[in-house]
C-alpha cells in the first residue's frame, strides 16, 4: 500500500480522465491520495472529492506563490475547512523566493498566519519551500509549528538540511525528481533521512518521474519514487511503502 501524500488532482489536467486515473492508483496499490490546496477558489472542489471519494484527503491553504489571494474572507474558509475531518491539513503553505522576491515579507507574514490556524485545528502543515530554506525553518520554529505536524513537501534542500528538518520531528517528502538521473542531491537525501520521517507524493500533475518523464503525472506514478528510494537504500520495496504509508497515516491523523 501506498499514499501520494500531496497530488493536484483537483486541476483540469484530469478532467477528461478522472475515473480512469484513479483506478490507475488502486491498481497501483495506491489507497490513499492527498490533494493539497493552493487558492480559496478551489477550497470547494477539493472538499467536494473528499466527500465523493472514500480514499481522497484535502488540505486547505495559499500558496506562497499567490499572496494575493489571503485575506479575512480566505483566512475565513480556511477554519471552516479545517474543521472536517477529511480535510486533514493547512497547505500548502510557505516560502517561494524563486519568481518573486518583491513580496517576501508578505509571504512570511501569510504563512506565519497559516501555521497558527493549523495549529488553532490541531492539524499538520504541508509545506513549500523553495530557495527559502533558512526563513522556512527559523519560521517553522518560531510558531512551533511542530506541535501539531510538519511535512516538508518535496524537499529541495540539502541532505544536512533535511536532517536538521528531521531533528525537529518533521516529515520529508519526496517525489519524482529523486528518479532523475541528475538528481545527486535527492538522491542523498533519500538515503539519509530515517525511514520514520519519510514519506512519498508525487506533486502531479508536475515533476513526473522516470520513466514517463516529461508526460503528465499521476498518483499511480508514486510507485517510481518508492522503488527508487528502496534501490538506494538497499531495502525492499515493501519496507518503504510499509513505512511511508504508516508515517502519512500518523502526520495527517487518518485512521
């Protein structure tokens, strides 16, 4: 058994085939899908799958990408979200000081607001982090965002990163790109975060891995990352996907 951990598959890339894709995981061994939310605008279609589908979790959060998008009335559907039991996190949230550096005080202070509603509902954070790791962590410490959970969805950093992140109990998330044969990084990563921290996600319909790289991703694909994990390891692939599907099972309180 398996659980993608963080999949948009919310989006219009899987309107024409939906069904299909789903049953593509369950004969995957895919039993469990996350869909984390970016925008308020999209709180609702995310709620209304989990409530259609009995295997299909939610988050509810603005992306660092979209500060914009945070206001009273967002910060409002938020806490309603949060209530529900299969809306099972705040995310994702964070940091993004790839595109836009003009606005980095505004994504801290959107993000800080988020780890605190989480933490009012008792649930985890899903995390995104790019080129901000060290504002990421000091403000993930700072709001003692571990208290109630913290995933670190498709970690970037360094493997010394990612072992810092793990000293403070949080959860480390991989995906497709540890399949990419340039990959040196995560694949060290990989290797030294201890089993009871990792988890798998695929980020579809994004960063799909090897083999079908380059195509549209899907929560059927987590397999890859799981297999590759596993070979540089040098364990079984049920020892990970054992391992990962219980990690995900206590981070997001899913029964």
């Amino acid at each position: 058994m398996l659980i993608d951990t963080h999949a948009h598959i919310d989006m219009d890339d899987y309107s024409d085939d939906f069904s299909e894709m789903l049953k593509r995981a369950e004969e995957n061994a895919v039993q469990k899908i996350i869909i984390p939310g970016v925008e308020p605008a999209g709180f609702a279609r995310i709620f209304e799958l989990t409530e259609k589908y009995k295997n299909i979790y939610g988050c509810v959060g603005v992306h660092p990408e979209e500060p914009d998008f945070y206001d009273d009335e967002a910060e409002e559907k938020i806490k309603y979200y949060l209530k529900k039991p299969k809306i099972v996190a705040a995310g994702e949230i964070g940091l993004d000081y790839y595109w836009d550096k003009s606005r980095i005080e505004r994504q801290k202070e959107i993000f800080e607001k988020q780890i605190y509603l989480a933490k009012e509902a008792g649930k985890p954070v899903v995390v995104h982090d790019r080129e901000a790791h060290q504002d990421t962590f000091e403000i993930l410490k700072k709001t003692g965002a571990k208290e109630t959970g913290v995933v670190m969805h498709c970690f970037s950093g360094s493997p010394e990163f990612a072992l810092q992140c793990v000293k403070e109990g949080f959860y480390i998330a991989l995906g497709g790109v540890v399949t990419f044969k340039n990959a040196k990084k995560m694949k060290e990563v990989a290797q030294a975060v201890p089993l009871e921290n990792l988890l798998v996600e695929t980020d579809s319909p994004y960063l799909t891995p090897v083999p079908y790289r380059g195509k549209r991703n899907e929560p059927s694909y987590v397999k890859y990352s799981a297999e590759e994990i596993a070979k540089l390891r040098n364990i079984s692939f049920s020892e990970i996907s054992d391992a990962t599907t219980k990690n995900a099972l206590k981070v997001f309180h899913i029964e």
